[in-house]
C-alpha cells in the first residue's frame, strides 16, 4: 500500500499579470475616498500643498548654503594644510641645496689640499732623487 506522502503532488501557478493594473486601481479609488472625505476643500488642500512645498523649498535651500559652506570651511583647511607642506618642502629644498653647494666648496677645498700635497710630494721627491743622485755622484767620485 501507498502512503500519502509518496504520492506525487502538482502545483499549479496563474500569472495574471494584472498588478499594475490592480495598483492603479486601488491608487484611484485611494484617491477618490480622499477627495470625499477630506476636512477641507480642495482650494484649501492646494493652498497648503503649496505652503509645505515652499517650507520644502527653502529649508533645501538653507541646507544647501550650510553645505556649501561647510565645503568652503573644509577646502580653506585642506588648502591651509597643503600651503603649510609645501612650505616646508621648499624649505627642505633650500636646506639640501646650501648643504650641497658647502659640501661641494668642501670638498673643492680638500681637493685643492690634495693637489698641493701631491705637487708638494712629487717636488720632495725629485729633490730627494736629486739629492740622492748628486751623493751617488759624489761617493763615485771618491
């Protein structure tokens, strides 16, 4: 025997496609129990449709000028802190080229001493080879 739960079950959907159309519907009839049952009349409804959207208007106005000029405040510091960087950019610029041009007349220096303590050397040589020679010449000479 079978059991009910081995059966095979069906189900069956419907697409009525009628959604937007129920919308609309109950958008109208929305509508129309609105009209009649309003407190006040409709030159009065528009009255006050036209003062919440002035309210509207200008308080997006007020929040707009406040952005605004929270933006502005925000782009002076920004603009404060990248002038500061810079700043000292160019200081550190200026600094490392003093720093070259004093190594630069440093070593300039140190070269200069290096050439003279060459020419020094190679006179003291020639003089002591001189020197050297006039002696060799002088015990041959013996």
């Amino acid at each position: 025997m079978r059991n009910h739960e081995d059966l095979p079950y069906i189900l069956v959907e419907r697409d009525s496609g009628g959604s937007f159309g129920s919308f609309c519907l109950g958008a109208l009839v929305g509508a129309g129990l609105a009209l009649l049952f309003a407190p006040q009349t409709g030159e009065e409804t528009q009255e006050e449709i036209r003062a919440r959207a002035q309210k509207l208007r200008l308080a997006a106005e007020e929040r707009m000028r406040e952005a605004q000029l929270t933006l502005e405040d925000r782009l002076g510091t920004v603009r404060e802190g990248v002038e500061a960087r810079v700043e000292l950019v160019r200081d550190a610029v200026e600094s490392g080229r003093v720093a070259a041009e004093e190594a630069r007349t440093d070593l300039e220096a140190k070269l200069e001493r290096s050439k003279a303590a060459a020419k020094a050397g190679i006179a003291a040589a020639r003089e002591a080879a001189v020197d050297g020679k006039s002696s060799q010449e002088e015990d041959v000479g013996e």
